[in-house]
C-alpha cells in the first residue's frame, strides 16, 4: 500500500510541475506541453493535482477539454477505487 501511496504523491508532483511549466511556456511563448501528455498525466493519477493547480495558476481554465475532462477523470478514478475496494473487502 505504501508503493501507491508514493507512486500517487509522484504523479501528483509531476502533474503539477508540468502544468506549471506548461503556463511559464504559454506566457514566454516558448515550446509547449502537448495536450495529450497533460491528460495522460491526469489519467495516470495526477488529475486532482493537476485540477488544483490549473485553478490556482489560471492555466487552460478556458478549454472545455481541460475543464470537463480533468473533473471527469477524478470521477472516473473515485469509480474505480469504488470498486476497487468493494470486491477486495466486500
């Protein structure tokens, strides 16, 4: 349980830096993190990191794909440990 944990506090820590790196890019107009790269971040587990951060920094606030899908993926994820956990401990 505790290799989940780390694994969950690294993804988290990577999602939030690269989003960060993401906004410093988009405001010196430099290269850019791809989309896809940040939501496979999210959907590795590093979405609600990532949510958090977008909000705090003003980052993709206004894409549709960043403000549906990361709240998606959280809901996609918080499903699975659901189920996760019912057939384990049930």
């Amino acid at each position: 349980m505790i290799f989940l944990y780390i694994y969950l506090a690294l993804i988290s820590l990577i999602a939030v830096i690269i989003t960060v790196f993401d906004k410093v890019r988009a405001i010196h107009h430099g290269w850019r993190v791809r989309e896809s790269t940040l939501l496979v971040t999210a959907a590795l587990g590093g979405s609600a990191a990532m949510l958090l951060t977008m909000l705090l920094i003003h980052h993709k606030t206004r894409k549709l794909k960043f403000m549906l899908g990361i709240p998606a993926i959280i809901i996609l994820q918080a499903a699975a440990v659901i189920i996760v956990w019912r057939v384990l401990y049930a």
